[in-house]
C-alpha cells in the first residue's frame, strides 16, 4: 500500500518532477497566483526559468505581468535578473522580487507573508537607492513610491486582513503612467 508504484492522475506517488538536468521542478500547472492546480488543469503559462534580459526588458516584462495580475510571475522575472545581473544590482532586483511575492501572498489572502514581504522588499529597495545615491531611479524606476506603495499596501492588509486584487492593486514600477 502506498509506494513508489501507486498512481495518482497518471503520475506516480512517492517521485519528484524532475527537469532535463535531473533537478527537481513541478510540472504542476499553477493559476495566475502561482498556486499549484491540479496535473492535467489548464493552468497559466509559467515564466521560463534562466532567462537573460536587459533590465529594461526586465522592468516592462513585470509590468506587464503585474497588469495581468500575475505577481507570482513578475517575481520570477526579477528573479531571473537578481541572479544573472552584475553583482551590485542584486539586492535591488531581489527587493523587487519581494515586492512582488508581497503582492502574490496578500492577494492569496495570507496576511502574514504578504505583510512581511512587502515590508522587507520596501526596506531593500529603499535601502538600495540610498546606497546608491547617484541611481535614485535606475531603468526609471520609481524606487520611492514603490517603497511607499508597498509600505500603504502592508498596513491595509494587516488592518483589514482581506485578500486584494493583484491587478487592481499593481505597482507602477516606473511611476505614475
């Protein structure tokens, strides 16, 4: 009973998707907030893993998937540019990131992780352009009204404790359009 070989919707229990590398990875489908569904659901198309942008390709991708509400996958796009750009970016593009998985978690309801990440990419990405004096707003990006949006988003959602509308409640990265 219970094994390797038992079936669960033609996959089997007790393994792990793995990729062409043999790294672990879900195939599982995922809606627009990146929640698994279940295998065979038409879910939404993922972000590809590894991609090299420019930052300004980065910076309208996640917009654009922002809109849509979508900040599961914008994350992974600042993801991808926290990992693969220069060394001193890092901790803007992984601020940006938590911002966005901030959005993800207070959208899916969960008051507590939505409440800290928003809070802790705010901090990074404040923390980031005081840093980096001279780059206020690199790729126009508009560091401190992200910061503030996402410090006015944190308290509205640990006062209210109500789950919010990704798309309705998407940052304007560079601004106000």
């Amino acid at each position: 009973m219970g094994g390797a070989a038992d079936r669960d919707g033609g996959r089997t229990v007790g393994t792990r998707d793995r990729d062409g590398e043999g790294r672990a990875r879900s195939a599982r489908p995922r809606d627009g907030l990146g929640r698994p569904l279940p295998y065979g659901a038409d879910g939404v198309e993922r972000q590809p893993e590894g991609v090299v942008r420019t930052p300004e390709e980065t910076v309208a991708q996640a917009q654009e998937l922002l809109d849509a509400g979508k900040p599961f996958h914008a994350h992974e796009v600042f993801e991808d540019a926290w990992k693969s750009g220069p060394e001193a970016e890092r901790t803007l593009w992984r601020g940006l990131a938590q911002l966005a998985v901030g959005l993800t978690h207070a959208a899916r309801g969960n008051v507590t992780g939505g409440v800290r990440l928003l809070r802790r990419g705010a901090g990074a990405v404040a923390e980031w352009a005081v840093a980096e004096a001279g780059r206020a707003r690199p790729y126009g990006l508009d560091l401190a009204g992200l910061a503030g949006w996402a410090r006015d988003l944190a308290a509205e959602v640990e006062r209210t404790a109500a789950p919010v509308d990704a798309g309705a409640r998407a940052p304007r990265l560079r601004g106000t359009p």
